[in-house]
C-alpha cells in the first residue's frame, strides 16, 4: 500500500516545545489511524447498527446520544442522530463494513483519508480545548468514552474522550494543518510535547 | 443563546445556522399556482412572540431542529428534529 | 502644593522601585502602584486636557470609572489610546502619554475654545456646521468639511498604525456560580458557594481580590479587613472547586447566562510570558451569577468643580490608604453624606491636613460628627462649596449658606486647599444587571437607582443592592467593627450660587458636558433621557458616564420639575468597559485564523505558485517562473494545454457522498435535469436552481453505483449546497432514504487536460484501460497509479480531450508527481487559476462569476438543462415573468477591439461620449486568450445573442478604461466541442 501523507508533515515536530517552566502539561499527537469510516442508518435500524459494530470491532455502543467505546486497537461513537464513527488501526475496515451492511441497513462512507485525527492529552487537555470549543470538557459533562460534534470558526471537529485527561479529534484534512498551528501555539503557555 | 439540540444538548448559538421559517408549507412539487409558490418563497409572518423555525445544528450533528422561539425574548419553547416534524 | 508619597502605609512595596516615563520624562513608582497613583506621588497634578475645552484635568477617580486621567499606552510601535490611568498597573519601563494636548500638556493652544466661552455648549455643532442652503458646502456637505478639523482638535487619544502583534485567545467556561467583584459580598457569596461543592469562578477586574476592605478602616473578626481578604481568599484558592480570576472585567450579560469577560493577561508586565496571551477574552456559562459589583461614588456639580486636585471621595481616601498618597497636604470635604466622613479619617491618618468639612446638610449622625471630630478641621453643616481657583491647581474654594436646596445670599467663606475630596452619594453599579432586567427601580432613601427586578437567573449582594456597609456585605454571622454612619444622601446634586457670574459646571467630565449644557437641552426640547444624551453626548465617553448619568438626570428632572424616577434612566449596554477588538477578534484574525490546504499545497509553493486565497481555501493562481507577468505565466500555461498537456489541482471542488435507495430521486430533485437514467460509471454535468427560479450552482455527478453517487460542487458553494441538500431531507422529503455526508477532503482531485491527456493516463495508470472505448467522454472508471487506488473521469472544463483524476487526499501529492513524471515527455504544464479561467472563458463555461445569485438558466442559455419531465426545487417558478422577461441580461462574449486589457465590472454601454450613456451590463470576467490572440471577455449583457455582431463600449470609470468592443458569442473558442470529444 502506498503511506498516506500526513497533512501536518511538515509543521509536525516531535518533542518538547513551549514554556518549559512546568514541564510539558499537554502531548499532542497525530494518531493515523488506519480506518476512519462513518456508519449511517436507516430510521429504525440505529440499534442493528450498532450490533454491526460490535459484530464487526467487538465495540459495545448504547443508545444514548455520543455514546462511545474504546479499546486498544480501535473506537467508535455516535456523532448525530443515526450516525457514528468508526476508527480503527487495521486499514480497509471499511471494505469489511460495506460487506456486512446490506441495503436495509445504512450506509458506509469512508472517511480514512479526509479526516486528521489528533490526540491531546494531559493535565491542561481539557483548558487547551476550552479556547477553541463551547462545550464543558469537565469530566462529569464530558464523560470517559462519550464524544460530541463540535465547531471552531469553520473548523468542524468530532470529539472523543479517550480517557480522564485524553481527547481525540477528528479534524478535516484540509483545514487540520491550520488547526495544528493554532493548537501548537496555544499549548505554548502550558509547554507541550509532540509525539 | 442557546438552543437544546435534542441530539447534542444545549449548545451555543454559534453552532447553529437559522434555516428560515417554519410555518411554511411547500406546495406540491406539480403545482403551478403561482401564488402558493410565491407564498412559499417570499411571504412570511415576522411573528411578534412565538415563532415557529427552522435552525441546523451545522456546527454539530448537523440535524435541521424545528424550533419555536419567542422573538420577544429569545426563550426556547420547544425544539424537535425536524424530519420527525416535518413527516 | 502637590500630591505626593505617604511617608509611610499603603499596600505598595516600597522596596521595589519601578521605573516609567509619561511624556517622556523618567519617573518612579512602586509594585503595587496604580500610573494614576504613581503619577500623584510624582506630583502630577495635571494628567490631561478635556474633551472640548481643552482644560487641565487631573486624576478623579481611582477605579474604572476614570473620566480625566485617560493616557495612550506606548510598548515598542504600538500605542493603545484611552486607557485610564487608574486601570494601568505599574511595570518597569512602562511608557505612557498623556492626550488631548498640543504642542504639549502644560501649554495647550486648544485651551482657547475654553476662552470661547459658551461657544461649545450641547448641539454647537450640529447647529453650527449645517452650512448654507445653497452652494459648494450646502447642509451636511459643511460638515464634512470641517468634521476632520474637529475631530483633531476634540477627542481621545491617538490609535497607532502599526499592525498589533500581541497574541489575543478566546476560553470558554462553565461554573454553577460566577461571583462578579470581590469586596467583602463577592468574598462571602464565593466562600458560600464553594462550600455546597458547586464549581465557582470568581472574577474581578481590578489586580487584587477584596474590593473595599483594601481601603476601609473596617476590623473583621478582631483583624484588620485586609487580613481576613488575605485569609478568605487563600481559603478560596485552596479549593479545587473554586476559579479565581483576577484584573478580569465582566463585561457583558447576554442570554442564557451567558457573560462575556475580559482577562488582561498581560497588560502588567512588559512583555507576555511565552505563550500568554496578553488578553484572554472568556465567555462564561453559569447555572447562576451574583453580581456584587459594588457601587460608584457620585461627584456634587458645582462651578470650577473640575480642577485638578478635586477627586471623590472614596477615591482620595484609596490613594491614601491603599497606594500610600496623599492627594493633598491641606484637604477640604464636601459631601452630602456621611462615607466621606470616613474618607476625611483615613486621610488624616495618613498625614493630611483636614482644612473643612462642608455638608449641604444641616444636621449629620452621631458617627459622622465624632468621626469629623477625630479628622480635625472645622465642620460646615448648612454649606455648599461655590466657586473655586488655581490655575493649574486647585488653590482656594469658596463656601456659602446653603438651605432648602439653594445657595443663601450672603457672605462666602474662602479654604485655602490643594484638594477638594466630593461625595455626592453613591450609585450602584448596575450595569450587568441592567443588561439581564426590568428597568432599574428608583430608591427616595438612597437617592439612586437599585437593581432591577432579573430577567435572568442572578442575584446581587452588598453595596450593588444599596446595602452599603461593610457589616450588611459580609451577613450576621461575621463582626464587623465600624462606624456606623449612614449613607442616605440629602438629595442633593447640584449647586447653583444665584447672582453672581459663575464658572462651568461640569456633569460628564470626559465629554465636557455641563449642567448648563443640560439645561440648554431641555429649553430645546430635547427632555427625554435618550435625547438628552444623544444632544448633549452626556454619558457617551469611554467612561460611560458611571459617575456622571445621575447627576445629569437629576438635574434634567430638576429642569422639568418632575421627580427624578420620572425622567428615567437610559439602559446599560454592554461593554461595561472597553474591551479591545483583538480580544474580540482573537485568533479568527492573523496567522492562526483557519485556512484550508490541498493535498498538493506544498508542492505548488515549492513550484513558485502565487498562493490566491478562494474562500479558506488556498490555490495556484500561476507557477511563475522568474520574471513573468501573472498575464505572461498565464497565457504560458493555458496555451501549453491546447498545444500539450498541463495538471490542475481540482481538489478544492465540493465533493458530497449522496448515498442510499433514493439517491437518484434526490438528485433528479434538486438538479434541473435527470440523474435516474445515468448509467453508473458515468457523470452528468447538473444545474440546481434556488425554488425561486435563480441559479445556485452547478457541477458534475458521478454514479458509482446504483445507490451510490459523488456529486461534485464548486469551490464556493461547496457548504451551501451540503445545506441545501441536508434541509430538503430533514425538512422537506423525510421520506426519502439518502445520506449526503461532506468528503471533499477525503478525495484529492487533479484535472489533466489537453491533446496529450489521454498519453500521460496511459504511461501511468495501471489496471484499466482509458483508450475511447474503455472511457468514453462522461465515463468513470478505476485503477492504480504508482500503487495508490485512482478513480478517473473523463471530463472538460477548459474544452480539451480532459480527465479528473481522483484518489486518497493522502495520496493526493503521490499520484500527482506520478502524473507530472508520466507528463514529463509531453511538456505537461502544471496550470493554476488563471489559466484555468482562461481556458473556460474561451469556451464560455459559466462559473460563479455569472452565476452570481440573480442570473436564471435561461440568462446564461442553459435551458437545455431544464428538464421538461418532472418537477425540481425551482422549476416553479423558472418561468415567472421577470426571469423570462426581454430586457433582462444575458450572457455574452466580448472582444475588445483596442489591444489592451478589459476589466471584471467594468460596464458595457452603448454610447461613449464625454460622459458615458446607456449601460447594458457589464463584464463578468476576462483575460487574454492565446487562442484568439486578444482580449476577451464575459459578459452579462441586456438582449444576450440578440447582440452578437453589434458594437459596444467598454466603460470602467475606476480604472480609467474606455474603447470599443464587439459583441459576440461566448463561445469564442472550438464552439462544437470536437476537441475534448477527441
């Protein structure tokens, strides 16, 4: 298979970067994953969607809006009614996901190469992305797992919470190297690290 | 302001696009009475109070709501998927 | 005399010496120091010239309210005018000047308009500079003329030129409680919030949390006030619940609670830290707020009452008791309420003189008497403060009998004092909840206006809500040692002495608004509270008339002789103080605003490509190559398409997913012509209309499979057509089983066009054949190039044999330098923009240059996409009689007979005299085109292909261009197509 470029390569410099006066409260990271695919489904089949995704990743969704699930290897969560993101490590899970659909259920669109997935994580994950988003990242309202669909000026972003102090977001292509310098500059007060 | 996406919970009205009003009705695609459509295109009611619209939660789920705002004072009185309204 | 330092108190550490310069000269000051309280400890009297009369003006006020002393604040090439002094924190090597002044501040030539008298009373402009009836400078015309002349000689201060290079952020943040002000209320609503467990954020806006105590003589608990401050706040900062925010003002209350709030950063420091941000602009979402937002003093109105060295109060008693600075060395009070009583103590205590107490009152409380006992100086009750003197200083007051209201005839008494303290009772700062209420509530005890009744869901606490003293602040369960005077003013808020000729008066000290001002507004008829601020411009300063709106009303209703609640007060709007446009702006502005690169974007820099910014959206313009013109580069590329080959980068086109069992009926909806009988594996050109019957945009649909269709947009329109498509399937056909979702990222696009364009696919792709059978013109099919997956389609934008050539965007620059190393033998050309334009004028493709949101199908001549077997958003009313109506403009071509460049705009006409006549459109775009060997153009144009062959003018009066054109098709170039059917 041919690499897939990152669209941040060139702005992309790993290390410690920023005031480093306490160290680095905030890594930052491009997660590549291999599969980026969006589920959507017919009214009425949200919960054989769902079932599809277990089937197919072993991930377990429940029926609440921005319900998630993660594990090593992958991630899913609802984004928007009848909608969800899958993403995965393995390349060609969407090809594996068209299989299975059939016509009843939904739709699969593969999204592996239009979305940039960024990993901010740290003590100041949730403060960095309080500059950027309208949306209560404090654990209680944002919960482990759980994701919303948000929006920076034109930036539409998807948000996982991977972990107390861990958020991923997926980012159009296009607009994530504009994202990235903003992020970078902004972690600068806190001291950062590229991973 | 904000507007309670039934999907995203409250959310700031940045997120959102007004997609126009609400009360409107299109009229059957085959019709060609003039009137209805010009009624459909361009009159609207500029409700003082309780105003029945259309807003996307374009900086969200995207979901087109229908919602009923007061233009008095900006409060929400409800909001609903609109394809689950419109049907 | 002069103000100066304290031999000793204050909360400034006299250990540190900072140096600042105003005007140029060197000064110091302290850590802990104010400018304004520096510049008094340097003696400076004088800080500025008023707004109109150019007069001296010295320091008033020690909080934001600050109407004089307002500086323009110099770091490197950049000046922030208007701040005041008593907000700036002192730093080493600030650097600051004063405004309003020419050629310097203690020799004004503009000082003469003070000698003009009456000249500049309320409305002297707008009567003034109306001019004559008739002639040159006739009505307004007038005042455009002499407004810059104004302007210069009134004013502010001086914004600089330099771009600003501080770095702005936004934050959002979400509490239970948000706390506004931390004098003892906000402390104690804090400590109690915190302690129910609620997440708390605390704000305010001056460097240091505790509002009063820091300057009231008040014990709590058996402590000093200021040692509980210190102890409640460490408690507070303790608690992981609790945020504090210091030097950050609310500034606004919008729906939802919603606050908008301004943190200066950075503002103290000579230069951010790395990374900080010099301002953070927040806005804060909170369950419930309370405002303990305390209150203003108000100043008395009397002649000569804005001489350098009369101040409030309150306020001269902060500078002694917090900034160690005495205002003075020989002080007068005038009040008309017992608290500056307590100012007269505290200033004593600091080693002041007290000469007088002059109340216009006759009898005062027992605090207040044995408290003007212990300050020393003679006690004037039944006094007013008359006139006053100095030059640039106050020297001497006059005092007389006042009663019942007036000024009594009689003998008047003279102080020699160098600072006159006032308090003319005290305003609550209502402003936030002004912005979230009813109308404020008059209160007859208080004298002032009270909160209103909310709106939303706030509290307020202490002196916000009248409840003045420090023990009703801090509740029962705290004691609180401290006289117990009472702050009911008398009613009074102006002096008039009666007989004699008598100084201005002023009301609003920033925009020199004075009492006679007012009263010219009410002979005029200017009454109500709206107009009479409109008139007289009282209360429209930076300061927003924080201490001047209430003295102005009262002497309004004075005027009218109705109670003041009567003549009402106007409503506060946000900001409750100036909040700077780069803190608005943040990071929507400069470097970090979004911006959107292709895939290839790297590479078309490295090639030299002049970058054109469409939309976010970043794009070759040209590859220049060293020395060309951008015509030179362009005519290069486009004439290397039609003699070769060139690449394009199309990656910036709208590209939506339309998916599911109703994805044809969809389309055949909104496109004016049919998509359910397209094969799949083919494309269609489409047209979608707006349901008025107006063009909104166009491009090609791809079926790749049954249910599966990409639909391609343009650049532009790319956002709105997703809109479009998701309302009419939310709001119109629920019914309809589609899904559109957004992957103009997930495909990079790269157009190759030109005679070879079929040789450099066959060098390259692997897996499928892209000979005429295999893919025939508006055919699809797939392969590889150089490993990566490709999907080809046979089409043309600039009329050559064209393919768009689509893969993985992080493919995209792969699969590109596959391309460009296949093209390689046939000279490919990598083309941008304005070849690209060049190439569709020629062929006379329509783009959003004349699908400009009035044009109809039928205007640009492509009825023969309306389809005639089924409806569509639009087909309604595509054929109402204004869009088919005969005058309406059309599109044509244009070839300009002169050889020189025509211009997008520019109007066709069909007479060219001395001055041009008769417009029948105008150019919608233009180039030079190689294949013609002239300039030509688009253009929309009255009558359309009725005009081919007839003679016209080109007309662009901005740019000076004039000459003949002809009219003719807008299909200059191959008009059958034979070429990219080829």
């Amino acid at each position: 298979m041919v690499e897939i470029v990152s669209p941040l390569e060139p702005d992309y410099h790993r290390g410690a970067h920023g005031n480093r006066d306490g160290g680095s409260a905030v890594t930052l990271s491009e997660t590549q994953p291999g599969s980026i695919v969006q589920l959507a489904a017919w009214p009425g089949q949200d919960g054989a969607m769902r079932a599809l995704v277990k089937t197919v990743t072993g991930l377990d969704l429940d029926a609440a809006p921005g319900a998630g699930a993660v594990d090593e290897s992958s991630a899913a969560f609802g984004f928007a009614p009848g909608r969800w993101l899958v993403v995965d490590q393995i390349e060609g899970l969407a090809e594996t996901l068209r299989e299975k659909i059939g016509n009843d259920l939904g739709t699969v669109c593969d999204l592996s190469h239009g979305r940039t997935a960024i990993a901010v994580e740290g003590e100041k994950a949730e403060r960095l992305l309080s500059k950027f988003y309208a949306l209560d990242f404090s654990l209680a309202a944002f919960p482990v797992a759980t994701a919303k669909s948000t929006a920076h000026h034109d930036v539409f972003t998807l948000i996982q919470r991977t972990g107390a102090d861990r958020f991923d977001l997926y980012v159009y292509r296009s607009f994530a190297r504009s994202f990235w310098h903003l992020l970078c500059a902004s972690a600068e007060e806190f001291g950062y690290t590229v991973e | 302001m904000l507007i309670p996406c039934p999907y995203c919970g409250p959310r700031d009205l940045s997120e959102f696009t007004y997609q126009g009003d609400a009360n409107r009705t299109r009229p059957n695609p085959m019709s060609n009475d003039q009137s209805a459509w010009n009624a459909y295109v361009y009159e609207r009611v500029n409700t003082a109070g309780d105003h029945r619209e259309f807003w996307q939660h374009s900086g969200g789920c995207r979901a087109h709501l229908a919602v009923v705002r007061s233009t008095l004072t900006h409060e929400i009185k409800s909001v609903a998927f609109a394809r689950e309204v419109a049907k | 005399m002069s103000p100066r330092r304290a031999h000793n108190g204050g909360r400034i550490d006299r250990s540190t010496t900072l140096r600042f310069t105003f005007d140029g000269t060197a000064m110091t000051g302290h850590a802990g120091d104010t400018l304004a309280s520096a510049l008094l400890a340097n003696g400076i009297s004088v800080v500025g010239r008023s707004f109109k009369y150019h007069r001296p003006r010295g320091v008033f006020s020690a909080g934001i309210e600050e109407p004089n002393a307002l500086v323009t604040v110099i770091k490197g090439k950049l000046r922030e005018p208007n701040i005041p002094a008593t907000q700036i924190e002192l730093y080493d090597g600030l650097a600051v000047e004063s405004q309003n002044r020419f050629p310097s501040l203690a020799f004004d030539f503009g000082a003469a308009n003070g000698l003009a008298g009456n000249l500049f009373a309320a409305g002297f402009y707008y009567k003034t500079f109306m001019g004559p009836v008739a002639g040159p400078l006739k009505g307004t015309r007038f005042w455009m003329f002499c407004e810059h002349f104004i302007r210069r000689a009134a004013g502010l201060g001086r914004a600089g030129h330099e771009p600003d290079t501080d770095r702005y952020e936004k934050m959002y943040g979400f509490c239970d409680v948000l706390v506004v002000g931390s004098g003892p209320s906000g402390l104690m609503a804090a400590k109690h919030a915190a302690a129910t467990g609620k997440k708390v954020f605390l704000a305010e806006q001056e460097p240091e949390f505790g509002g009063s105590l820091r300057w009231k003589s008040a014990a709590i608990d058996g402590r000093p006030a200021a040692d509980w401050v210190a102890a409640t706040l460490a408690d507070l900062a303790a608690l992981p619940n609790v945020t504090l925010l210091p030097r950050t003002t609310v500034w606004g209350y919008y729906d939802d609670n919603a606050l908008g709030a301004l943190e200066r950063v950075a503002d103290h420091k000579a230069h951010a830290a790395l990374g900080e941000p010099r301002q953070r602009h927040w806005t804060i979402r909170a369950k419930d707020v309370v405002l303990a937002t305390g209150a203003f003093e108000r100043p008395i109105v009397f002649p000569g009452n804005d001489r350098p060295g009369i101040m409030l109060a309150a306020a001269a008693a902060r500078y002694a008791t917090e900034f160690g600075v005495l205002p003075g060395e020989r002080i007068a009070i005038f009040a008309n309420n017992d608290s500056a009583y307590e100012a007269a103590l505290a200033l004593k205590d600091a080693g002041a003189e007290i000469a007088a107490i002059i109340d216009v009152r006759a009898g005062v409380s027992i605090a207040a008497r044995e408290l003007a006992r212990e300050a020393g100086g003679e006690l004037l009750l039944g006094y007013a403060v008359t006139n006053t003197s100095g030059a640039r200083r106050l020297r001497e007051i006059e005092v007389q009998a006042f009663a019942d209201g007036k000024v009594k005839d009689g003998a008047t008494r003279a102080f020699a004092v160098d600072c006159l303290a006032v308090s003319g009772g005290w305003s609550p700062a209502i402003h936030l909840a002004s912005q979230a209420g009813h109308a404020p509530q008059w209160d007859e005890a208080l004298q002032a206006f009270l909160p209103p009744a909310p709106t939303q869901p706030w509290t307020g606490a202490g002196a916000f809500t009248g409840a003045y003293s420090t023990s009703a602040a801090l509740g029962d369960d705290i004691a609180v040692s401290e006289p117990e005077i009472e702050y009911e003013p008398a009613p009074v808020f102006e002096i008039r002495p009666t007989g004699k000729k008598s100084g201005k008066a002023f009301v609003d000290l920033q925009h020199d608004v004075t009492a006679s001002d007012i009263r010219l507004a009410h002979r005029e008829g200017f009454q109500s509270v709206e107009h009479l601020k409109r008139y007289t411009t009282l209360g429209m300063a930076t300061d927003q008339g924080k201490s001047s709106n209430v003295p102005g009303l009262a002497i309004m209703a004075a005027a009218r002789g109705l109670p003041i609640p009567e003549v009402g007060t106007t409503r506060f709007r946000p900001p409750f103080s100036a909040v700077s446009l780069g803190a608005l702006a943040a990071d929507r502005h400069g470097h970090f605003k979004p911006e959107r690169l292709t895939p290839m974007h790297d590479w078309h820099v490295a090639r030299g490509a002049r970058m054109y910014a469409a939309g976010l959206w970043y794009r070759p313009m040209i590859y220049g190559t060293g020395g060309e013109t951008v015509e030179q580069a362009y005519v290069r590329e486009a004439k290397a398409v039609r003699a070769s080959v060139g690449i394009v980068d199309v990656s910036t086109l709208g590209k939506i997913a339309v998916q599911g069992p109703d994805a044809a009926e969809l389309l055949d909806r909104v496109y004016t012509n049919l998509f359910s009988t397209l094969p799949v594996d083919k494309a269609r050109y489409g047209l979608m209309l707006r349901e008025e019957g107006i063009a909104f945009d166009d491009g090609t649909t791809w079926r790749l499979g049954e249910h599966d269709f990409l639909m391609t947009t343009t650049t532009a329109n790319a956002g709105k057509v997703m809109q479009h498509l998701e309302h009419y399937l939310d709001c119109v056909w629920p019914d309809l089983r589609v899904h559109v979702t957004s992957v103009t990222d997930e495909w990079a696009g790269a157009a190759v066009a030109g005679p070879n364009a079929r040789h450099v696919l066959e060098a390259c792709v692997e897996g499928t054949a892209v000979d005429n059978d295999a893919l025939p013109f508006m055919g699809i099919v797939r392969g590889e190039i150089a490993g990566a997956p490709v999907m080809i389609c046979r089409l043309s934008f600039s009329g050559e044999l064209a393919y768009e050539v689509y893969c993985g965007a992080g493919h995209g620059q792969h699969v590109w330098d596959a391309l460009m190393n296949a093209g390689q033998q046939f000279d490919i050309v990598p083309y941008g923009l304005e070849a690209l334009g060049t190439l569709r004028i020629e062929k006379g493709h329509v783009t959003g240059a004349e699908i400009d949101g009035r044009t109809s199908p039928r205007d640009l001549y492509l009825d023969w996409m309306l389809s005639k077997k089924k409806p569509y958003v639009g087909s309604a009313m595509v054929d109402r009689e204004g869009l088919v109506a005969a005058d309406r403009v059309r599109l044509v071509g244009i070839v300009a007979l002169e050889d020189r460049p025509l211009q997008g705009g520019a109007h066709i006409v069909e007479r060219l005299g001395e001055e041009p006549r008769g417009s029948i459109g105008h150019i919608t775009a233009f180039c030079f085109s190689p294949a013609l060997g002239k300039y030509i153009a688009l253009a929309l144009v009255k009558g359309g292909k009725a005009r081919h062959g007839q003679r016209a003018f080109v007309s662009d009066p901005v740019r000076n261009r004039y000459g003949p054109v002809e009219i003719v098709s807008h299909h200059f170039f191959d008009p059958e197509g034979s070429r990219m059917h080829g």
